[in-house]
C-alpha cells in the first residue's frame, strides 16, 4: 500500500505537477479503467474527469485486453482501449500559427494490441486531424526523449493508415525518421475527459534516504535449488534450496537488538526480480514460450555478516511485522 490518492481538483495543478514528476524522470502512465459494460461511449465527456493521482515508490505492472483482430471490445468510440495503460511521454504547451497555445499530452500505446490504422486516438489532434497539415509546425514542438525502454518505435504505419501527423521520431531513433515513432498526441483537457487514472512511478531516491544496489546474476540449472515450501512443483529439500543464490545484507545503526533487549529502528527493504517478458519483445510469438515464471524471494537471518546458509532454516526467516511482499 502507498499513500493515499490525492484529489487533483485544479487541471492546472494537475499539469504543474505531472510536468515536474516528467522532469524529474518519473515513469507516468495512465488508463481509462472500467469495471462494467464494454459498449462504446456516446462523447469523451461522457467518461468523466480524471478523478485521482496515484503515486507508489515501486515499478508498475500494467494489463492488456485480448486482440481478436476486429475492434477490441475494449475500445471506446474514442479510438483509447479500456483497461489498458498508455504511457504519458511529455506534457507540452505549443504555439500554432495563428498565435494560440495549446496544452498537448504526447503518449504511448505500451502494448499496440490495436494494428495501426484500425484505432488509435480519433479526436483533436489524432493522427487524421488535419489540424497537422494546417499547422505541421507544432510536431516539432513535440519532439522527445524517450524514458522507459517501452517508449519505441513500432515500426513503419499500416497500408492506407489515415496518417496526416508529420513523424515525432524519439531522439534516440533521430536516425530512421521513416519509422513510425508509435506515439500520439491529445489536447490536454480531451485527456482529463477520456482517461480516469494516473499513476506516477517514482525511483527510490537518495534525497529520501534510500540507498540502491543493482546484482547481475540469473538462476542456472547448478544454481537452481527449488523452494522448501510444499505447496508447488518445484519443491526441494532443505538442504538443496542453499543452492540458489544469496545476497548478504548488512543493516548499519538499524533493526539491531540495543543492550536493553528492545529493538532499534526499522529498516524498509524494496527488493525487485526481473524476469524477460516475451508479451513486450519483438517478434515474440503467440503462444509464448518465455512464460512468466514464479520467482521465490525469503528474507533470513543470519548470526554474522559473510555468513552462507547451507540450508534452509524457518526459524531465521523474518516474520510478521518485519517484512511485507507486494506481489
């Protein structure tokens, strides 16, 4: 659990703040989310404001509906999917010809279960606004760094894609211009209209008194030693599981006993695994071999700093009250 919702009653809040969680180099996403009927919707206004921000100190996951190569049933008569995440690129205030500025959302479809042609955005500023053709200067004002590694190109447009847009390639794809850069762009205020939830990823920061170690390493057929736990395939012995991986942890000035028996400060631990998705890799075919696989993590005790367990020990893994896993 993160902190609670803010309510972002003012757009212009809303953009100032977004605006810097970008600079900063926050990961920002967001969905329209639905939890009743997958009809279409009768005008963007009809889906509601943006009601609420959500900020959590970790990675985010994402879901997709299934693609059955006809309009998903997902999809709203805006061209956006439902339940599913787009990522929010750069918020820009641009300058057209005739002098006016306009406030636009650059974003990314982080999963392209729709062909390109056949949905995407179909409001102010879509890929067939001929707004572009009128004032093809404004692409340029949008031009960008891509952020996450799932901000890439998706290749060149469909056959008889209505593209009018000129291409916004991200600067690190600068050099195939005639690639489609996968993005697109909505006036800000059809954003708050259309989408409901934003969610902001944040690094855990120095300035918030975290400290960061990234290991390299990866489980092999010697280095593969099961879970103690019977409760699924893949249960080993006690002896056999000290084959997997350890990483030893020293806590400095916190969660040691003081000399009057009573324990010192808490320590919050974030620890991430990382597994290859084929779902997100090029080329990946479907049914996907890499399935997603699950992944143990158990935090023991140990009597000394140096110290390799040889076996498992349930009595030195850290219980209520000192761990809490977020799945």
């Amino acid at each position: 659990a993160g902190p609670p919702p803010t309510q972002p009653g003012d757009p212009e809040e809303l953009w100032a703040s977004l605006a810097a969680e970008l600079a900063e180099g926050a990961l920002v996403t967001c969905s329209r989310v639905d939890s009743g009927s997958a009809g279409t919707e009768g005008s963007p206004a009809d889906a509601g404001r943006a009601h609420f921000v959500h900020t959590e100190g970790h990675t985010i996951g994402t879901g997709y509906p299934e693609h059955t190569g006809q309009q998903a049933p997902g999809m709203v008569n805006t061209g956006i999917l439902r339940n599913a995440a787009y990522a929010v690129l750069l918020l820009r205030e641009v300058h057209t010809k005739s002098g006016e500025r306009v406030r636009l959302v650059r974003l990314r479809d982080t999963v392209s279960v729709v062909p390109q042609g056949q949905g995407g955005w179909s409001g102010r500023w879509g890929d067939a606004d001929p707004v572009w053709e009128q004032d093809p200067g404004v692409a340029g004002q949008l031009r960008a760094s891509a952020g996450s590694h799932l901000l890439v190109p998706c290749g060149p447009p469909s056959a008889g894609a209505p593209g009018r847009r000129p291409a916004m390639p991200l600067a690190e794809h600068a050099a195939a211009p005639r690639r489609h850069d996968g993005t697109f762009a909505m006036q800000f205020e059809d954003w708050l209209r259309v989408f409901s939830h934003v969610f902001v990823g944040r690094s855990l920061a120095a300035e918030g008194g975290w400290s960061r170690r990234l290991l390299h390493g990866r489980w092999t057929p010697r280095s593969c030693g099961g879970t103690p736990i019977p409760v699924k395939p893949g249960f080993s012995s006690p002896e056999g599981w000290a084959r997997n991986p350890q990483c030893g942890l020293v806590v400095l000035g916190g969660g040691a006993a003081t000399e009057g028996g009573e324990e010192g400060a808490g320590v919050e631990l974030c620890a991430c695994l990382q597994q290859p998705d084929a779902r997100v890799r090029a080329r990946s075919p479907f049914p996907f071999e890499d399935r997603l696989r699950e992944l143990f993590l158990c935090v023991l005790r140990l009597d000394g700093p140096g110290q390799r367990l040889d076996a498992f020990d349930k009595r030195r893994v850290v219980r209520g009250g000192g761990v809490s896993l977020i799945s």
